[in-house]
C-alpha cells in the first residue's frame, strides 16, 4: 500500500473518532516506516487537529522525538533488543495523565526485537486499553511478532519507494533464484558456500563499477580531484549500494519466512516469484525461518560495522543451513 493511501485512511478513521489503538506498520523502520509513524503521531498532535502540519510547535516536536506525550523506543544498541525495562518506561508513560489533555501516542522501532518478556508485558498493555492511548509497531517482519499482538493490531504494510530494484538487487535476485533451495546440491553446507562465494563476486563486481561510476563522473565534471577524495566518493557508492543488496536479501528472506509462516502471497514483496519463494519454503519452519531472516540481519549490521566482507558472508552463509 502506497503510504500516502494509508495516510488518508488515518485520517478519515482520525476524523471519524475511529483510529485503532494499535497498528503495525510493515515497512523499514528507518525510512518509510518511521515517517509514516512520524506522520500519524502530528496527525493526533498538531495543533490543527488532524493537518498533520508538520510546521507547528506540536509537529515539530513529534519530529525531533521531544514531544512530552509521545516515547519512542527502538532495540538498544549493544543487545538489540528491546527489554521489559523499556516497555515499563511505555506503560508508565501511557498511564500519565496527558500533558496536552489529548492523546498518549507509542512507537515501537524495529518490533521484532521485543524479548520475550518485552512482548508479554507489552501485551498486557494491549489487553488493558487506557483511553486515547495510540500504538505503532514498526517493523520488516511481522510475522516474528507474538501472534497475540498480531491479532490485536491493525496491520499496514507500506510500498517501500526507496527499494525499487537496482540492477544489482536485480543480479543479487538472480543468484538468489538461481541457488534455489539451499540445501538443492546435495550438502547443504557446501551449496550455502557457493551462494557466500557468489555474493562476494557481485561485491567485488559492484566496488569496481562504483570507482568507474565515481572516476568518469569527475572526468565529465573536468574537475581535477586527488586520489583521496575520489576513492572517499567510491566507496560511499558502493556502500549505498551494498545496503540496497543486503535490504533485498533481508526482503526475499523475510518472503521466505511469511511462506513459512501462513503460506500467504498477499503481502510478499516479491510476488513475481512466489513459485520459486514457495519451493525454497517447503519444509521450512517458522522458527527456523526466522532464525535465518535474523541471520542476515546480523550480516548486514556487521557489514556497516565494517568487519571484512570476506569474514561476513563467509561465515554467515554457512550459519543460514540449519544447524
Ligand atoms: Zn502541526
């Protein structure tokens, strides 16, 4: 769903005194699923109720994460997870007495990183509503939430307009479609070392083609730039580009795991290969499918940690076959 469709939805429930207590909104919680949050909370706040202005004193403090009747919480950093502690911090927070008289409105970043006790305490929450209390569960996964938070919340999974496909999410498809199942050659371990080997050459393919991409854009500008600042701008492509891939690969795991999960195409993100997505889940379990999806996340947040590549998904692909 567009998010400026499920915007106008909000705001038509807002205006109608009908908005849910709670929604999940299935979209990256660092892009379109935090601005969507963003949105829906200066919906409630600003002070033209329901403009959503973005410019009053109300919108701009939802923005800047200050607003007194607002919390946000995310995964803390060195466990990334989000603790009881924090959910303790959200209740106490939706028992206040409103500062502004109205609404008392949550984010929850990335909630697929609720622990167990986070997600049980947070469903007693759901389970005793205070009045005019709002909740968004922002989150890439939703199937990895306690299902009894599931089916209490209102579900929106956004479009994603920021991952329209590159040519390189296209090639990291390809080998995706091509590896098949994991486990398809036979050893497991050995076809999941082929795969980490073949996403190490489109790497290496896509450095190169960054610091092509980044030395002709100069020639064209007919600047003169030193070896320094070239190579700074190289690699800052590359890694946008490397984020892009490592986003895709998270997506057609995250596919892998909703298949897994309730065997429903309806909210895929790659729909055009259902059947393939479909073959590589047979047998799959949800824990298992979650696991993984974990996996690449991991990958991932190692890689912009800057650990070596070759030490990332070297090791990490090998760690995707069950264990
Ligand atoms: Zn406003």
């Amino acid at each position: 769903m567009k998010p400026e469709h499920a915007f106008e939805y909000l705001q038509h429930a807002h205006a109608a005194g009908r908005l849910a207590q709670a929604y999940i909104v299935v979209g990256n919680p660092k892009t379109v699923g935090g601005d969507f949050a963003t949105r829906l909370m200066q919906l409630v706040f600003c002070a033209t109720p329901g403009a959503a202005c973005g410019a009053c004193v109300p919108c701009r403090q939802i923005a800047q994460r200050t607003h007194a009747d607002s919390l946000w919480i995310e995964p803390q950093k060195k466990s990334r997870q989000i603790v009881i502690e924090q959910v303790r911090d959200l209740q106490h927070r939706v028992q206040q007495t409103a500062f502004a008289g109205g609404w008392k409105a949550c984010v929850i970043g990335g909630a697929d990183r609720l622990n167990a006790a986070a997600s049980n305490a947070f469903l007693k929450t759901l389970e005793e509503p205070a009045g005019n209390s709002l909740f968004m569960l922002l989150t890439d996964t939703p199937q990895s939430l306690l299902p009894t938070i599931l089916s209490r919340c209102q579900l929106f999974v956004l479009d994603d307009e920021a991952a329209t496909a590159t040519e390189w999410d296209r090639a990291l498809l390809a080998i995706l479609i091509e590896g098949r199942t994991l486990d398809a050659l036979g050893s497991p371990m050995f076809a999941s070392m082929a795969l980490a080997e073949r996403i190490l050459g489109l790497l290496e393919a896509m450095r190169e083609e960054a610091e092509k991409a980044v030395s002709a854009q100069a020639d064209a500008e007919a600047v003169d730039q030193d070896d320094e600042t070239l190579d700074a701008r190289a690699s800052s492509l590359y890694r946008e580009w490397r984020t892009g891939v490592m986003r895709t690969l998270l997506l057609w795991f995250r596919d892998r795991l909703i298949l897994a999960s309730s065997g429903d195409t309806a909210h895929l993100r790659f729909p055009e290969h259902a059947a393939i997505l479909q073959a590589q889940a047979t047998g799959l379990t949800r824990v298992e499918a979650l696991r993984q999806v974990r996996l690449v996340e991991d990958m991932h947040q190692n890689l912009e940690r800057n650990l070596p590549e070759r030490l990332v998904i070297g090791s990490g692909f090998p760690r995707l076959v069950a264990v």
